[in-house]
C-alpha cells in the first residue's frame, strides 16, 4: 500500500544509444549524461558497471538527462535505492490501447447472426457507459433507445433507425454503422476516442454494455467482440505518471485553474517499455526513513526501440545487481 508520504519519481528516456564512456560530474564534457539518457550508478556515484553485483554496491541511484549542451544540462534523479531494501522490480512491455466493438444482430467478421425482425413489435435497447462514473456522482450513464416495427418488419429496416438514432444523438459514446452478408443485418457499436488533456481529462476508452429488451426476441448480441483495453505504456500515460509524480517534487497546486505547469519529458507520440523497482526508503536523507520507513517506487519509462535500444544497456547494469541484493528479484524483461 501506498501513502501521501511515499516518494515516487519518474525517469523518462529517448530512444538514444548510451553515450560511450557516459559520465555525470562535469557538464561541460562531450560525454555527460544525454538529454533523455537513463543511467545506473552505483554507491560511488559514478555509472555502475554492468554485471556489477549487491557485493560491489550496496545502493543505486537512477539518473536521467535533461536539457541541451553546457551549462543547461541537468540530471533527474530517484531516490537513492538500497539493496536490502528491495520489495518488488517489474517490468511491462508496451501495449496498444484498444477500442471496444460489440454487434447487435448481424456480426460482418464473423459472418454470422442476424436481427429477429417481427412486425408490430417494440424494440428497446440499452446502452450503458461504464468509463467515467465520477462525472455522473459514481452513477453509470444509460442511454436507452426505441423502435416500433409495422406491418412489414425487416432487419435492414430495424438496424438502419438504430444506427442513426446512436450515431446522431450521442456528442461522444460511441459509432454505429449498419453491417451485412446477404440478407443478414446488424450495428456494429465501436467505442469513440476520448479527450485527454492534463490534468483535467485522464487517458481512457470508452467502456459500454449493451443490452436488448424483449422486443429484440431472438437477435443475436455479441458484446463486447473486442473488450476495451486502455492498453500500457502509451505516450499519455506516461505523461499522467509524469504529472503524479511531479507532486512529490512540491507541485502543490496541480488540480486548480490555471494548473501549474512542470517539466514535460514524456513524448504523446511515444510507445513505452516501463521499469518499476518498489524498495523501503530508509536514506536518512528524507524525512520518512529511519526504523519505520516509507515505500519509494522508482519507474524507468523508454520508448520502445525504433533507432536504438537504450533498455537494453539500463537491464544490462540493473539485472546483475538486482538478482544478487538481499531479496534476489527475478530478471527484468520488457
């Protein structure tokens, strides 16, 4: 469990291979740490070697480079982070968002199921949205539809008022479009995109449930046929990671108008590997340490390799060491 008082720090690479002999006491040098370059160091403060062990540094600390050349270089730093300490490490491999598609009637992939189209009948269906509970007092939003068939009912008919009637009423929610093999008809419901703006409108897809009332007799629902997936490591949440972390940098005003603006290292366009290293802060150094410590979690964001492999050179320092401190952590893949 996590508390107000518990550090987490974001470290945000680029996709950019490790400068050769990379140092990190002296700016002014060609091989100081890289705007966007992600190091290990050990207990002496200089990068820790890889394959270097528990045994040739008790503590790690995990820098990344900000800025341009000279004097405008800086590091963002973890915590400082002891070996005896450890508590968990993972790692999660970037994956796709995905956006839910569900059918009513008529599946056009599949091939298969159609709407039972019966005169004079009333048709109901229900559409709920299950993404955002906050927004409606922790209620889920329900939109509800209706449709009387005549004398002459047909699946063509009863699919087309549907479509229409969702697609044109809702302002976000979701598209449908009328599908079909031969005679066969249903509406294929694909979740929208959402806003994202921070702080304001979080990273999410659009998560619904349908539902058919009586007059639907035997039609068939396939719901979800692709379940909505908010996916990992998306350039977006990245970016509210960066943004909750930043709090614990004294980002106090984060949620009122106009929101204070931090550093912003995190590409929107960017697919992420991500790195978590959990571990009981007890560096004198913090004011929640000593025999009863805080957690600190330490996460390592790099792009997914397009022009380099930076991840490579950050698991190659930090998975010797990690399998030899005092409780061996299994190693890092992403």
């Amino acid at each position: 469990m996590f508390k107000s008082d518990n550090t987490s720090r974001l470290l945000i690479g680029k996709d950019i291979n490790r400068t050769a002999g990379v140092q990190v006491n002296d700016s002014g040098v060609a091989n100081f740490i890289a705007d966007g370059e992600v190091v290990v160091l050990g207990e002496d403060g200089t990068p820790l070697a890889p394959g270097s062990t528990f045994a040739d540094s008790r503590y790690i600390t995990i820098v990344q480079g900000r800025g341009g050349a000279g004097s405008t270089k800086v590091m963002t730093s973890s915590v400082t982070i002891d070996g005896s300490q450890i508590v968990t490490a993972s790692g999660t491999s970037f994956r796709d968002s995905v956006e839910q598609v569900s059918y009513v009637g008529h599946d056009d992939v599949a091939a298969a199921g159609s709407i039972d189209a019966q005169p004079f009948t009333n048709y109901k269906m229900t559409i709920t949205y299950k993404n955002d509970r906050e927004v409606f007092s922790e209620q889920l939003l329900k939109r509800v539809y209706f449709y009387s068939t005549g004398s002459a009912a047909t699946q063509l008919e009863i699919a087309t008022y549907f479509a229409n009637v969702i697609t044109n009423e809702e302002f976000y929610g979701v598209a449908a479009v009328v599908v079909n093999t031969g005679a066969d008809y249903g509406v294929r419901l694909t979740g929208r995109p959402l806003d994202f703006e921070l702080p304001l409108f979080e990273w999410n897809v659009m998560d619904f449930e349908v539902s058919l009332g009586t007059g639907f007799g035997a039609t068939t629902l396939t719901d979800p046929k692709i379940a909505a997936d908010k996916g990992s490591g998306k350039g977006e949440q990245i970016s509210e990671l960066e943004w909750f972390c930043q709090g614990f940098d004294g980002a106090i005003n984060r949620v009122n108008f106009p929101a204070a603006k931090g550093r912003s290292d995190a590409d929107l366009t960017a697919d992420y590997d991500l790195l978590a290293i959990e571990s009981f802060n007890v560096s004198e150094d913090y004011p929640v340490s000593g025999t009863k410590p805080a957690k600190a979690l330490t996460y390592i964001a790099i792009p997914e390799p397009a022009v380099a492999n930076q991840m490579t050179d950050v698991l190659g320092q930090l998975n010797p060491w990690l399998a030899t401190v005092v409780r061996p952590q299994a190693a890092l893949a992403v």
